[in-house]
C-alpha cells in the first residue's frame, strides 16, 4: 500500500474516532437528512427543536429510540405537526445499538 493511502486512512480513523462527528456520518448514512437538519425544519423538525422538547425528561432516549425504529406511530405520535416519521419499511434498517446512538446525540444538539 502506498504511503499516500496509509496517511489517508489514518486520517479518516481519527475523524471516525470523534464521536459526535461519526454520529453525525451514521445519521447521513441513514438517510435522516432527507427529511431532518440539525437548526432548521424539513418535512421533519429541526433536532434542535426534538432535543428541547424531550431533554430533560426520563423516557426521552426510549421514546427517541422507538421513533428512529419504528417511526412515529412507535410513540403514540405524531407529536410535531400531520407529517409522520415512516417505519423502517421506507429507509435504510437502523439497529437498536445505533438508534440508541443517534437519539444520544439528537438529544445534545
Ligand atoms: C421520510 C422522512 C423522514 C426520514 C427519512 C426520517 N424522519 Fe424523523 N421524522 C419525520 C417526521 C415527518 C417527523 C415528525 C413526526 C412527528 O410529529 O412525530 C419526524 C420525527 C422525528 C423525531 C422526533 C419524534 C418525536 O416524537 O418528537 C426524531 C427523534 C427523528 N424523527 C429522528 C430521525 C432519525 C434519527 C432519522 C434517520 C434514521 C429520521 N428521523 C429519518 C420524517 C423523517
């Protein structure tokens, strides 16, 4: 292997070993993007917006956790607006480990 691509790699490890950076790939990687941004409002809310609502309160990895997975429906909602989150059926399969993951990082933005 060239030198070139070893420095490359090591890079990218670093970048990957910064959590809330790899979080933020999984979230691009899931697709969340389509419908979410960070500070503004898509067809799903902002998670900024999420995250004051449900920081502070004990079930909100849970309930975070349960949307990501099932969608809306999963929690009783929609809680934002008539706009509901799809289930799995519609986006890329995310596993319990890296829901618990997202909603950990959704909850500090
Ligand atoms: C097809 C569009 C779409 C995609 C893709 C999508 N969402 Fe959503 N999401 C929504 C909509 C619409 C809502 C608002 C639903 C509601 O009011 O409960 C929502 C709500 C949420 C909420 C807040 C739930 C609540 O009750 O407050 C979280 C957290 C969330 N999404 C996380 C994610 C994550 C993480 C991903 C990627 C794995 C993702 N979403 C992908 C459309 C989407």
């Amino acid at each position: 292997m060239k030198r070139s691509r070893i420095l490359m790699l090591a890079a990218l490890a670093a970048a990957c070993s910064v959590p809330a950076l790899a979080n933020q790939r999984l979230a691009e990687n899931k697709q969340c993007f389509g419908c979410h941004a960070v500070a503004t409002d898509g067809a799903g809310p902002a998670f900024k917006k999420v995250a004051t609502l449900w920081r502070g309160r004990k079930d909100a990895e849970a309930m975070l956790v349960r949307t990501i997975r099932q969608g809306s429906s999963g929690t009783g909602g929609p809680h934002w607006n008539k706009a509901t989150m799809p289930d799995q059926a519609e986006r890329p399969l995310v596993s319990q480990a890296e829901a618990k993951r997202l909603a950990a990082w959704i909850l500090k933005q």
